[in-house]
C-alpha cells in the first residue's frame, strides 16, 4: 500500500523524521537510550548521535538522561519532547487522511515490481 514518510527539514538543515521519531517512542516506552537501540537493532553510538541532534535542534531537549545509582541510568522524553512526537504523529496523520484519495490513485497504478529502489 502507498505511503506518506513525513520529514520535517528546519530552516537550520535539521531533520525531524521518522526514524528519529521512532527512537523517540523506543527512549519513552524502554526508559533507555541503550535499550531503545537495542529494541531497534541500532548500535548505541547511532542512536545517541540522534538523540543529540535532536537535543540540538530544537530549544529545549527533548530527551534527559540520567546518571546511574543502584539500577543504573537512564533516559526519558520530556514534556517537550513528548509534545514534538505528538504533533509529529498529529502532521502525519493529516497528511495521509488529505492525500488518502491520491494514494490510492497511485497504488492502482503501481506496478508489482519497480526494480531497483533509487
């Protein structure tokens, strides 16, 4: 089925997408960078180098670690950061409810197999 893949590009070169959003619901749902990678199959120098540039990105973070005790560290959205992903998730929606009848047109006309994705 066609498919809307929203990316959000800043005025600075920055990219909200939907990779980083993912690891955003993986850091919220896990309490964990390390295993918010882990349940994504993504090495934990990547995901915390997305992590970072989103921190950087925007105004305020939208993640916070925490250092370790007795359980050890963590990591978790803040009220930023889970507003983002919400109007994140909100744009995408929109957008596939408005490009709904297009989409469709689209898939009709797809054909089975279209060679190498480039």
């Amino acid at each position: 089925m066609a498919r809307i893949r929203l990316s959000i590009v800043l005025d600075s070169g920055a990219r909200i997408g939907a990779g980083k959003i993912a690891l955003l619901e993986s850091v919220r749902d896990t309490g964990s960078i390390s295993a918010a990678a882990r349940a994504m199959e993504m090495d934990y120098k990547r995901a915390w180098t997305l992590i970072d540039s989103l921190n950087r990105a925007l105004d305020q973070p939208l993640v916070e670690r925490s250092t370790g005790g007795t359980g050890g560290g963590g990591a978790s959205l803040t009220a930023f950061g889970a507003d983002v992903l919400e109007r994140y998730r909100r744009i995408e929606q929109a957008a596939a409810k408005l490009g709904s009848a297009d989409l469709k047109f689209m898939e009709r006309h797809a054909l089975p197999e279209a060679g190498p994705k480039i």
